[in-house]
C-alpha cells in the first residue's frame, strides 16, 4: 500500500501544480521563507531526492533547480521513476515510501493553501496514512526544522486539514498582510 499511496500522493501535487500560473510564483506559503516557485521546486526535487537514497546515496536536500515553466509535468516525470524504483527494489529496504507520501501530502496542502485552493477534492486515504506515518515516524522527535509541533485542526476540518495541523501548519491559512 505504501508505494500506491505515494503515486496518488505525487499525483495529486502534480495536477495542484498543473494549477500554478507565472502570477502565483511569488504568492507566500505556509513554509516559513518561501514563495509558490519555492515550494513548487520542493515538491519537484524530492522524487530525485529519494531516489538517490533508494540508491544508497546522501539525499542532498538542497537542489536550487528552478522548475517554473514545466511543474506538474517535471512532478510526474520524476515521481514516475521514483515509483519505478519502488517497484523494482520493493518495500523492504529500509526506506519507507509511505514517509515520502506524507512528506508530499504535507506540501501539496501548503501549496492548495497558498493558492487559496480547497483540499476537500483531494485523496482523504493519502491524507490519512500520512498522519499515522508521521505519527509513528516522529513521535517523541517532533521538534525539528521540517514539523512544528503538533496544532488541532478547526471541528469540520477535512483530512488534509487535520494532516496540516498535524504537521505544525496553522489551519486554515492566511497570508500576512
């Protein structure tokens, strides 16, 4: 289940980003310092980072491609071969694939956030695998650079809300003034 709730996970964000216009490049997001264009080179990067850790390498999280003109496209392209990957090594390496879902479902909610989009359309089993993964991934370790800690989601939130808050994010959004 792992790897399918990561396709639809990358497929999702993909479509979102299939969503972004020149215009929205520089909207804020919920990611503390970066704009749409930030956290559209993010999302795309990280395919290529877990790829590389499939293969035994350092992640070197830090790639400044710029991706702008291609986003959903560039998404799919190297979420597919990440899949491929998956495919090929299998689930029991010591990586987790539903980790790496968890981690795009977290920012493709910043991204529908930062484009004043709903999530309620979005996959709610992605959303929900993702609170248990982080859930069972951080735990005790919570405090970190990627994941404040822990908020409640507003009563009637949807599944990517409650993942957001789950994930530090303030629900529901607003950019400062």
């Amino acid at each position: 289940m792992g790897v399918l709730a990561l396709q639809r996970a990358l497929t999702q964000a993909a479509d979102l980003l299939d969503e972004v216009v020149a215009d929205d490049l520089t909207r804020p997001t919920p990611c503390a310092d970066w704009d749409v264009r930030d956290l559209a080179n993010h999302l795309i990067g990280q395919p290529r980072v877990f790829v590389t850790m499939l293969q035994g390498s350092p992640p070197g999280w830090n790639g400044r491609e710029d991706y702008a003109e291609r986003l959903g496209e560039e998404l799919r392209t190297r979420g597919n071969a990440l899949i491929n990957l998956w495919r090929e090594v299998g689930e029991g390496v010591m990586l987790d694939p539903d980790w790496q879902a968890a981690e795009i479902a977290v920012h493709t909610w910043d991204l529908a956030a930062a484009l004043g989009r709903s999530t309620g359309d979005l996959d709610e089993a992605v959303a929900q695998r993702a609170v248990v993964t982080m859930d069972r991934v951080l735990g005790p370790i919570r405090k970190g650079r990627a994941f404040a800690d822990a908020r409640q989601a507003p009563p009637g939130s949807n599944d990517y809300e409650h993942l957001a808050a789950y994930a530090g994010r303030v629900v529901p959004w607003v950019p400062e003034p």
